[in-house]
C-alpha cells in the first residue's frame, strides 16, 4: 500500500479523533488570545484538574465498548479513595506502595463483581449497576463517616510540577506535566496490550453483535467480566489520584458518572457497544475542562458554564447523531 | 418430592408470568409484616397514610420512565424537571396568583421535554446523553434563575400544601390527583393508539416505522408528557417538602428508575405497564421506612437498598421469563 493511501486509512478509521485534537488544538490557541499568559503552569493545572476525570472515562469507555454501561464509577471512585486514604494515614511512606497495589487489586475485584452480577443475574447493565452505585457508596460511607484520611507525599508528588528529561529542551519539558505521563502510562499499561491481544478484540465483537460474537466462539460472559474489571481497575485509579490531588478521601461521590457519559459520547464511543477507544475520550475530557476554563478567563458566572458544557454536550451529540445518518441512510 | 412436583413448578410459574402483579404485591405485604414484626404496633392508619403520600411524588416520576423504558427510552431529565418546576412555582408565586404560578412553571417543563423530544426523535441521539444533557442545561438555568429571584423570595401556595400534605378522614389528599392520574396513565398504556404505539415503537421500531407510525411524532408527545408528568410531580412533592431548595427532588431519579424496573417494565422497551411501577414505588416507601426503622448506619442502609433493588429485579427476571 503506497504511503499515501495508509494516511487516508489512518485519517478515515480515526477521523473523529483527529477531529478532537484539532479542536482541542483551536482552543488552546483561544485560550491563548483571551489570556496571554496562559502557558505551561495553566496546562499543567488543565492535566491535573482533568486527571480523576480521565480516568472515570477511560473506565466508562471500556464497558461501554463491550455494550454496557456502568453508572458506579464515581461510587468507586469514593470507595477506593477513601480506602486508600484511610489506609495510608499515620503510616510510612514505603507502606503507602502496599495501598496502591492493594487498592487497584480492590478496584479489579469490585469491577469483576459488578460484571459478574450482569452476567450471573441477566439483569441489565444499566439496572445492575444503578444498584451498585448504592452498594459502593454506602460501603464508602461505613469506611469513612466523613473527608478525612491521607495520602503519602511521594504520591501527591507524582502529579505535582513536569517532568524533568535530560535530554530534551527545557522549552519542551516544561510543557509534559507529571500528570500527564501518568495518566498516558496507567491507561496505556492496560489498554495497548489488551487493544492487541485476542480478548481486546473479542470485546469488540461482544459490543457490535453478542450473537454473532458468541457464534464466532467468544466467551461473551468472560469477557464482560473482564472488561468490568478493567472499567474497576481504571476507577481505582481515578480513585488513587482523587486521593493525591487533594490529600484526602471524600466518601460522597464527585460529578463523575455525567461527566464520564458525556466525555465517552464525545470521543467517538458509540453507546451500544463495539466502536471507538480510549483516546478520544480523554482529548474530549480535555476539551470539556479547557471550555471550562476558558469560560472562567472570559469572567463567565461560573452557573452560566454548566449550561454551556451541557449545550456543547448536547449538540455535539446531536451532529454527531446527524452525520451517521448522511452516512448510513435508513 | 413427587412426581407432580416439576409440573406444579411450572404451573405456578405460568401464574406469575401472566400476573407479574402477584409477587410484587406478596413482596410489598411482606416488607410490612417485616416492618410491624420489628417495630410492633407501627403499622397503623397514620403510618400507612404518610406511606402513601411520600409514594406518590416518586410513582409520578416512575410514570416518566415507565413510558419513556417502554419505547426503550429513558428520562434522566425529570428530577431536575420537577425540582425546576417546584422552585420556579414557589418564586412566582409572590408576584402571581397560585393558580398562574401553577401555569407558568409548567411551561418550562414541557419545554424541556419537548427539547428531549426533538433531540430523541429528529436527531436520534441516545435518549440517555439528551435527558443527561437537558439536566445540566436545567441545572446550570435553575442556578442563574435563583440569582435573579433572591431578593423576591419563596411560598408554597395553601392548595399545594392540602393537596401534598394533608389528610381527609385519614386518606391522603394527593390520591385526588394521583389516583385520576394513575387510571389514566394505565388504561392510557392498554387501551388507547397512543399507548399502543409506544409498546410497538419499544418492540420493533423498524417494523413500526414500515407499518406507517409517524414515530417523530410519538416520541415527542411522549417527552413532551414526561416533562409535564415530572413537573406534575415536582409541584405535588414541594407541598409535602414545604421547603422549595435546588435540589429538591434530585434525590428521587435514581429511585424513579428503580421503582419502575421493579415494577417489571423492561429497559429495553416494549414490556411492562404502570400498575406494577406504582407497586415498586410503594415496595421502594416501604423499604425506606424499614431501613430507618433498623437504625443501621447510613452507609449499610445505602448499601442494603441497592443489594435489594437488584435481588428483586433478578428473581423478577426469574421469575417472569419464559423458561
């Protein structure tokens, strides 16, 4: 294939990403004129301010591929950061490895537990984990009556300031917050292997034709649990970096679950299962805090912004909606 | 065991499948008996009153899903909606008489709907997003609203009240309303073309559209009367409230959906009916009253509602399905 023709692949399979970037790229150029200023320091609270967000829609992005939906995501975001908080207060620093290790064990088991319940009870996905989303808050609220707890300086140092790299210019480092890399090492960790291997590709099926995926031999069961898990696993880690950026843990679940929604929407996955990825929704996850900001530069009462974010949202979905009709008439 | 005995399962299966009401209202008499059980002398006229009254606001709100999970819909919008309608009625009302407050908060509730309508219908946005969309909108709308009308201040009109909160010879006055209400909406679902449609859209919408169902049409009557209903309920609940506030009936979304899967309406559309959505709403009362009673702390409470919202709608599933 000439090289050529792979680029047009590349732009046709990922044009909706590619959208994204560009959009996200024209914002910052905004950004940029409404506040001179604006520079690395702002990109940097942009990654950090966006970083438990992120993670709720990586989380969300999963399941939804697999054609469901999780509406507990913010609970365990509550349950495993105020478990991590509790855990790690008064205690050492070397303990505090222990937590993490223990806590994204944690979020795997409650994921593995809400997928299991869907595919055990038949119930469906949104019903399971509606009832979820009160089993994992209240279990927050028995770990911690109140915010309260704390997190090991190391970890609140892990998303605070940019990455220093020799060899690259300083002009450069400046612009890589901490956040950032940590965010795109945890999700890639998971997602790039899975993305390639067999299970990754069986998700798919599951989501875009379960009879057709379960002909085909795919263990759709298993592989629903899996991708439950691995939504838990990601919410464990929204959860862990909920704890950093604030030092302690809030058993009431945050704004999460909509966000989580919309920021999936936006990305290019398709609710009903079996299209798009993890990068669109976290570049649509950076557009909506961007837009927030920006709002806040402008002077904009801040109410005015919810009914801006929830107008982008909308109408975004509605385009969304009208150019899969040009493309698939009925 | 006999050998009748697989037989008699079956039969008595057949039983529950073709009245899906039976078990729930067995469940519901059972979560009372519970109830008097732990508490002794509780079950009274007074408690199965107030029963009753804080049930209706939330069986209103299920009405919305029931119809909406019918067409394989869903209406995340109408616990902003009602809470919308509620705190615009209590501002107006200062300035306007009750009856023209009434009219005016209505207004913006059918507008919401009709926006989820259209969004639905012409856009074909997954009715999920647009009801989610919608209620940030509302949120953001109702924040800047408050601003403007601080100074004014608030009132619950006396007919909201009576209606929402008061008794006649012990029986809730908000069955005045809501019983109209609930035949309609029943005999709505069985007996019109209207109530049809919905089940035939919910079913096969392909084959619907083919049969010649405007189905634009429908689906925007249906969101235009979701938000009526949520406004309905948000006016009903602020009597029983008192205290118009922003997030006034958040609270009772989630709920509202429950109350309506455990009333065996599928979320899938095309199965279910509102008799047994008004059971699960009262179910839901009732459980309420039970985990308060047990005096568990607020954390186990959550997590025991949420345990049985899911135990009841798989051993309905169990049940119901055919084997």
């Amino acid at each position: 294939m000439s090289p050529r023709a792979s680029l047009t692949r590349i732009v046709r399979r990922n044009g909706w990403v590619i959208g994204l970037c560009a959009l996200l790229g024209v914002l910052l150029i905004v950004t940029k004129i409404i506040q001179p200023n604006y520079g690395a320091a702002g990109f940097g609270s942009l990654v950090r301010a966006a970083l438990p967000f992120a993670f709720a829609a990586a989380a969300q992005a999963l399941v939804v591929i697999v054609g469901g939906v999780d509406l507990s995501i913010a609970s365990m975001m509550a349950l495993t950061s105020v478990t991590a908080a509790t855990l790690m207060e008064g205690s050492s620093e070397e303990f505090a490895i222990l937590v993490v290790l223990l806590v994204l064990l944690m979020g795997l088991v409650l994921g593995a537990i809400n997928g299991a319940l869907i595919v055990i009870t038949r119930v469906p996905d949104i019903v399971v984990t509606l009832a979820m989303l009160f089993v994992w808050e209240g279990a927050a609220l028995l770990v911690l009556q109140a915010p309260g707890g704390a997190a090991a300086q190391w970890l609140k140092a892990l998303i605070v300031g940019t990455v220093d790299v020799a060899w690259l210019p300083r002009e450069v480092s400046t612009w890589i917050p901490k956040g950032l890399v940590l965010l795109v090492v945890a999700l890639g960790v998971v997602w790039i292997p899975l993305r390639r291997s067999r299970l990754g590709l069986s998700m798919y099926a599951v989501g875009s034709d379960p009879l057709a995926a379960f002909r085909s031999g795919v263990a759709i069961g298993r592989t629903k649990i899996v991708a439950y898990a691995l939504a838990g696993l990601f919410a464990a880690m929204g959860g862990l970096v909920l704890t950093m950026s604030t030092g302690i843990g809030a058993p009431i679940p945050g704004p999460y679950l909509l966000a989580s929604v919309a920021a999936v929407v936006l990305g290019g996955v398709t609710l009903g299962g079996g299209k798009g990825g993890l990068v669109g929704p976290i570049v649509a996850v950076l557009i909506l805090r961007l837009v927030r900001t920006d709002l806040t530069f402008l002077a904009i009462d801040p109410n005015v912004t919810t009914i801006i974010e929830g107008t982008i949202m909308v109408f975004v979905v509605m385009l969304g909606g009208l150019v899969a009709l040009r493309s698939h008439p009925r | 065991m006999s050998a009748t005995g697989p037989a008699r399962a079956s039969r008595w299966r057949r039983v529950l499948r073709d009245r899906p009401l039976i078990p729930l209202i067995v469940l519901l008499l059972a979560l009372v008996v519970v109830l008097e059980l732990l508490r002794p002398g509780i079950v009274n006229e007074r408690w199965v009153a107030n029963t009753i009254k804080f049930a209706i606001p939330l069986a209103i709100l299920a009405a919305c899903q029931t119809m909406t999970m019918l067409t394989g819909g869903i209406d995340l919008s109408v616990g902003i909606v009602a809470t919308m309608s509620a705190f615009v009625m209590a501002t107006q009302v200062t300035t306007h008489d009750p009856a023209v407050a009434i009219l005016i908060a209505l207004v913006p509730a059918a507008l919401v709907g009709l926006a989820n309508g259209i969004g639905v219908a012409f856009f074909r946005v997954h009715p999920l997003i647009m009801t989610l969309g919608m209620s940030l909108i509302v949120t953001g709308c109702l924040q800047v609203y408050q601003r403007t009308v601080l100074a004014t201040g608030s009132a619950i009109p006396e007919a909201l009240v009576w209606l929402g909160t008061g008794r006649t010879y012990g029986i809730p006055n908000a069955l005045v309303l809501f019983v109209p209400l609930a035949v309609a909406i029943v005999f709505g679902l069985r007996r019109t073309g209207f109530g049809r449609l919905l089940y035939a859209i919910g079913d096969n919408e392909t084959a619907s559209r083919f049969a010649g169902v405007l189905v634009w049409q429908v689906i925007i009557v249906l969101y235009v009367i979701s938000g009526l209903l949520a406004g309905i309920a948000g006016l009903l609940y602020v009597g029983l409230i008192k205290a118009p506030s922003l997030s006034l009936a958040v609270p009772l979304l989630l709920p509202s959906v429950a109350a309506a899967v455990i009333g065996g309406t599928s979320i899938f559309g095309g199965r279910g009916g509102y008799a047994g959505t008004i059971v699960g709403a009262l179910i839901l009362s009732v459980l309420t009253t039970l985990l308060t009673v047990l005096q568990m702390p607020e954390g186990s409470r959550r997590m025991l509602f949420g345990a049985i919202i899911l135990v009841v709608t798989a051993a309905y599933i169990r049940i119901t399905e055919e084997s």
